[in-house]
C-alpha cells in the first residue's frame, strides 16, 4: 500500500534554533499534502496544505513566516519550524493520498521538543 | 467555521463490551472517514462513507453516514485489547480539506 516516510521521528532542540521535518511519498506521487498539528490527546489540527511547484495555504492562525512548507517535488515535502520556543513543541505529521484512492495515508509524526 | 465533534471524549470498556463513538458536523458533509491511532502511533485509515443513510462494515466495526449527512457513528461489537486506541471521524465538506474530529480515546480493560 502506499507509504508516507517522515523524518526524523523524534528531535529535540534549543530555543531559537530550526528544525526541518521531511515527508516522502515512497511509492506514490503526492501532488498535494496535509501538514498538521498533534497536541497530546487532542484532535488533529490542520496547519497548512502544500501543493507541489506552488505556494502552500496556510490554515487560519498559522504563521507561514514560522512554518516555512516547500513541496519541491511530487514525492517530498518539507516543513520547516523557524526560531522555535517551547510553545511549538508538538507532534507534527503530515497525510498524502494517492490520486483515485480513498483515505489519507499518514508519515509516522516528528515529535518536536524545544527546550 | 465548521466544526466536528465527537462523544464521547473517553471510553472504558470491559473485553467483550460493545462501543459506539458519535460524530457530529455543523455543516453539511460530501463524505466522512473514519481513522484509529494507536496509543503513540499516527492515525489510520479505516473507511469512507458517502452516501446518505450509508451503512458499512469491517468485521466488529459497523460505520454509518446519517441521514442528513451530518452525523456519523462508528460501533465496534464484543471489543478486544487491540481495539485500544483513539478513533477520529474527519468530514469532508467541499473545501479540498478534511475537518477531523476531536476524537474517541477507547481503552479495553481485560
């Protein structure tokens, strides 16, 4: 079935610094994908949609100056948490879907600690 | 904006016991699907449903679309240990994007 690998799984990092989460369609082109948001116990909250070759949407509330989203090619998409502060510590993860298939297919998260 | 909620927020079950987890949208939905994540682990597709009045089942897991397609509910007969998990409902509603809910967290207590 199709697979969505995300990198890294866990990460943690100072206050201030950057981290890049990864996300790669490994057998499936994914012209479009889903970033969201994950606190412990919560629901999903849908943070930005990356469309390859073009800008993302951001959902309202989002700052895409913080969450910078480049979805270069039809397999990798990447997010990019900038200055990160404790406050942006969260699950991240990010959903594809293969064109004519039903459901979403999930990377595995990135958990974000920031200290 | 639209909003999807589910009840009830928890469960605890015996191993054996039914479950049932109820999905309510405030708007009008093209479709809703259903997803389960494990305890540490990412949600998991698990159906979608389309129609109006729409039943489907997975072995124990019967899912249905209501009538008006805002609800949904998804029941789960005679539950084991590896129903644990939290289950989220995510509608769909025209906005090239999937509204998830705020989650069902099952636990099956042996």
């Amino acid at each position: 079935g199709a697979v969505v690998s995300q990198h890294p799984s866990r990460v943690i990092c100072k206050s201030g610094t950057s981290v890049k989460i990864e996300c790669r369609s490994l057998d499936f082109q994914a012209t479009t994908m889903f970033w969201y948001r994950q606190f412990p116990k919560q629901s999903l909250m849908l943070m930005a949609t990356s469309n390859e070759g073009s800008k993302a949407t951001y959902e309202q509330g989002v700052e895409k100056d913080k969450f910078l989203i480049n979805h270069a090619s039809l397999t990798l998409s990447t997010l990019t948490v900038t200055s990160a502060h404790p406050e942006d510590s969260s699950f991240y993860i990010c959903s594809a879907r293969v064109r004519g298939g039903y459901g979403y297919t999930f990377g595995s998260g990135t958990r974000l600690t920031v200290v | 904006g639209q909003q999807v909620m589910q009840i009830p927020q928890y469960q605890h079950v015996q191993e054996g016991e039914d479950f049932t987890t109820y999905c309510n949208s405030s708007t009008t939905l093209s479709n809703i699907q259903w997803y389960k994540q494990r305890p540490g682990g990412h949600p998991v597709f698990l159906i979608q449903l389309v129609k109006s009045g729409e039943v489907k089942k997975q072995k124990r897991l019967t899912f249905q679309f209501g009538e008006a397609k805002k609800n949904s509910s998804l029941h789960i007969t005679a539950t084991q240990t590896t129903d644990v998990g939290t289950y989220f409902c995510a509608g769909y509603s025209g906005t090239y994007k999937y509204i998830f809910g705020t989650g069902t967290r099952l636990k099956v207590l042996a």
